[in-house]
C-alpha cells in the first residue's frame, strides 16, 4: 500500500519508533500469507502464495509440510522487502494457522514423518466411531469441549503413529515431535529450538483440558499418544522464541500465536463475554467469547479456549457452517448461474424474494448445531416461476439462516448476542449484510480492516512484544465500515425461519 512521501523520510529519521511494524503470518489452508500492519492497525504491505492440496483417497486431505515452510517464508520475505525499501521495521512476528491439522517430525533431523493430515481429512471417522461405540465421547466432551470426530488432530496423530512405520517406537524413544501448524512454523523459524504452541491451538488438538489448561494423560492413552511427542504451551501472547538470525537477515522476536478463528475473535475485539463474529469465507465460522467462564453448550456448539492472557482465559463458543461461500461457488460453476462470486448480490436484488424456494446446502453435510455428516443438499419449493434470481436470493439466504440457526443455539446456551460483527469474502455482499441482520434481528457490523484474523495476530504480537498495553488499545483500533439495522418485521422474520426448518427437515438424514 502506498504511503505519501514524507512519511517514508519522517520514519527513517526516528530514533525510537512511534508506530512500529507487526508483522503477522497467516498460514491457512489454501494459502499462506504475510501481512505487516502498524501499531495503529494500517496494513503497509502483504503477500500470498496459494497451494496445492493434496487429495491421496476419498476423504483424505494432505498438505506438504516443505510446502507449507516454503510459501510461508517466500510470502515473509517478500513483505520484509517491501517494508525495507520504506525503512520499516518489524518489532515482532504473530503466527495464525489452519487449526487442527497435524504434523509429526523428527527432532533429529527436523524432517516430517508424513505429509500434514489437513482439519478437513475424514479418514478417521472409523476410529472415532469405536471410540464413541465404546462410550468415550463424554470424556472428550467434558474435558477437551470438542467432540469425537476426525476434524480434531488427536485421531489423525494416531493414524499416523499407526501407519507410518517406526514411529511410534521413534515417538516412545523422545525422538518425535508433534504440532499443529503454528508448532510446526515455530519450531522452523527458530532452528528448533523452541517446540511450543498457544492454548487456542492446544484446545483444538483433543488431547488437552480447556479446564485445567493441561495437556490430559488420560486422552493421551485413549488415543495411544505418547505425550513426550507434545509442545510445551503457552499463553497467546508470549515469548515463542526469535526466528534464526540467518532466515530473514536479522533474528525476529515470535511474540503472539492463535488459531485463525481466535485470531480473528481478537482481530475484531470481541473481548468482552458476550461478544461474536462470523467470518464468511469457504465455510463460516461463529465465534462467541464467554469470557473467563467455560461455557458447556447444551445445543451441540463446541466450548473452546479463545486466548490466554497473563495466565487468564477466555473461553469462547463455537459453531461451524460447512457450507458459506462455498455454496456461492456452486452457483457459479455447478449451475453456471453467475460468472463472478460477486454477481450474486445484483441478481439476489433483481427478485422481491424466493417465491417460497429454499436452498439447502448440505453437500458435504451439516455442521453444528445439527451434525449431520450424512445430510445430502437439495432445493425445494420450486415452481415455473422460479428463475436464477430466486436461486441466487435462496443461496445467500443459506448462509443467513444457518447463522440464525448457531445464534439460536448461542442464545438457548444463555449467552444471547445483541449484535454480529462480521469478515471474510461474503461480507463484501451488501445485501447478504442486509439480509443477516433482518433474520438473526440484531445489527451487523463489517469494520474497515478487512483482514481480521491477520490483524489479530499482528495484536497478539503487539501485546506479547508490549506495543500494545491491554486489549483495550486493540479495541481502540477497531473501526466501524458497514452497519445494517434489521428492517423486517417480525411476522415476515418468523414465516421466513419456519419455511426454512421445515425444508431442512427434508434433507436431513436423522
Ligand atoms: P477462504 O479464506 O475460505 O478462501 P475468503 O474469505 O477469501 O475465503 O472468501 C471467499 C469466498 O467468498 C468464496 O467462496 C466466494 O464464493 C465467496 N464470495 C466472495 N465474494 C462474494 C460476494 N460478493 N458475495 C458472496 N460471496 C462471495
């Protein structure tokens, strides 16, 4: 991004830094990204490099770790040279990921035992049906939050333990290391030195109790793990150690760590207990802080630790929607019915509404609140009338409705949220915002700073390297782009749920 000219003079000139440069790294699953903003939350530079996924059977879901190592440091470097060439410098790294999915190396040698087992990988599902038919779950739901399924990492550690020969005696013997991404970015960035992760990633593995902050032996035999293979954790801002002196031209501190979907809880300073964000991107993500009290879900969202700070957690709800802007995809290339992602939101406009038609994308099943791996999609209430723009207003109508459905839920677990702040590719649609806040009820917010789960590295880097003082200077950064009011009244609201329940019934499978 260009800056005027004289603030390129005025900063090389400085003795200390006014507005220093954090820099976070952003490893997701299509791609990895760096993004360098300044402490006053402006984004001065950034780079991505997508990546090739690797599908070695149905189901399956493998990234290479090489890969993974090698987009993240092109996209740094890249960054780092930009700020170079303005005199900026990085006060501190913040590291966000992918979560959940696994890696296991060798200590030795630093080489991966196997290809990552991406979060999306389902080829544990057999493993956690015995588990479940063995009457586990209630254990993993009471001391990790989450539940028995092949989305968490600790099933795909074991697979790999399982399969990949001489391991699991290699992983007795001390000589493995085990990591989600961020352990494994850390562990390369600092020449091995330091194997550590931040509670948010640790809360995602199944193997650690968000109750006691403690990674569970217990868990750990369950899941034939051994835990000499687990990082050491820590809180979300802290010392994660320095990047080695030879990789980027100087030794960078590693100050903050969070999953993408905490980081970007933070990116959009929902700080206090009652706060939520939705991120719209592939799938969509609802994330609710309830503060320093663990919330148990009686309405099947996952409980899960959002940050720890100073010693203190937060906890946090979640819900997932397999299907957001994915369904938008469909629409472009299933049914050809727009060319653009963004087309959608002119040819949704060109219809009063659906004309009764509801749109259910299940195509890879249903998340929470139904878990519902087995529902297949399907369109129902079509007439002759029915054309391209009752089926664009249907497919981001989809999307509304199943927020309406977790914020249901987040509200019968007793934590009703009086407004939804909102990121990712689906929140640049207008009139989806509009849509989301006449169903749900309660006003949207889309803030200026399109990049949440970026910035809220960057945050993190900022309070671990004591930029920021509090959350309460993050907060501060946050500022309001778009805020839709809920216009429709209450009759219409009820009908349009109830039609909507009633068409997903049909596609359910339980
Ligand atoms: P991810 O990080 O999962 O790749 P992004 O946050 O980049 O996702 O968002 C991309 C998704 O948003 C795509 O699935 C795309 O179909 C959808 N999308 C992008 N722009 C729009 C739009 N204007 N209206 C609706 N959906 C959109």
């Amino acid at each position: 991004m260009a800056r005027p000219r004289h603030m390129h003079v005025l900063s090389s000139h400085r003795m200390s830094d006014p507005d220093p440069i954090l820099l976070a790294i952003d490893q997701g699953t299509s791609s990895s990204r760096s993004i360098a903003f300044t402490a006053r939350g402006t984004l001065v530079a950034q780079d991505q490099h997508p990546f090739e996924q690797i599908y070695p059977a149905s189901g399956w879901v493998e990234h290479d770790p090489e890969v993974i190592w090698a987009t993240t440091i092109s996209t740094t470097r890249e960054v780092l040279k930009q700020l170079r060439a303005r005199q900026q410098r990085v006060a501190a790294i913040g590291i966000t990921n992918q979560r959940e999915t696994t890696l296991l190396w060798d200590r030795r040698s630093g080489i991966p035992v196997y290809n990552a087992i991406v979060w999306q990988d389902r080829r544990t599902a057999e493993q956690c049906r015995t588990l479940q038919d063995a009457g586990h779950e209630n254990e993993v739901i009471e001391k990790t939050g989450l539940r028995l399924d092949p989305y968490f990492s600790a099933t795909k550690l074991t697979w790999i333990l399982d399969n990949v020969p001489g391991t699991r005696e290699a992983a007795e013997a001390g000589h493995l290391a085990f990591g989600t991404v961020d352990t494994y970015l850390i562990w390369r960035l600092t020449g091995g030195r330091v194997h550590a992760t931040d509670v948010s990633n640790a809360s995602r593995t199944a193997l650690f109790d968000i109750r006691t902050c403690c990674w569970d032996e217990a868990l750990c035999e369950l899941f034939r793990v051994p835990a000499k293979c687990l990082p050491e954790v820590r809180d979300s801002a802290a010392d994660f150690g320095n990047t080695d002196a030879g990789l980027f031209g100087e030794a960078l501190p590693i100050r903050g760590v969070a999953g993408d979907q905490q980081a970007a809880l933070i990116g959009q300073a929902c700080f206090a207990a009652g706060d939520v964000k939705s991120t719209y991107g592939t799938g969509a993500f609802l994330v609710l802080n309830t503060g320093h009290q663990l919330v148990r879900s009686r309405n099947r969202l996952l409980s899960t630790v959002a940050w720890r700070l100073e010693g203190a957690t937060t906890y946090a709800l979640e819900g997932s929607i397999l299907s957001a802007g994915s369904t938008i995809q469909w629409l472009r290339d299933g049914l050809g019915i727009i060319a653009r992602a963004p087309e959608i939101e002119l040819l949704a406009q060109s219809v009063t509404d659906t004309g009764g038609v509801y749109l259910l994308p299940a195509f890879t099943g249903l998340g929470a609140p139904y878990w519902d791996p087995d529902a297949r999609g399907g369109i129902v209430g079509l007439t002759r009338a029915t054309g391209r723009g009752e089926l664009a207003r249907a497919g981001l109508d989809s999307v509304v409705y199943q927020t309406r459905d977790l914020l249901d839920a987040m509200t019968a677990d007793g934590i009703g949220p009086s407004q939804l702040k909102v990121d990712g590719g689906m929140a640049q649609n207008g009139f989806f915002l509009q849509r989301l806040a006449d169903v749900l009820g309660v006003p949207i917010l889309r803030p200026k700073m399109a990049e949440s789960t970026a910035f809220g590295a960057a945050c993190l880097a900022g309070l671990g390297h004591g930029v920021f003082s509090s959350l309460q200077d993050i907060a501060s950064l946050w500022e309001g782009d778009v805020r839709c009011e809920p216009k429709l009244e209450a009759g219409a609201r009820e009908r349009e749920i109830r039609g909507w329940r009633e068409a997903l019934r049909r596609v359910r499978s339980r």
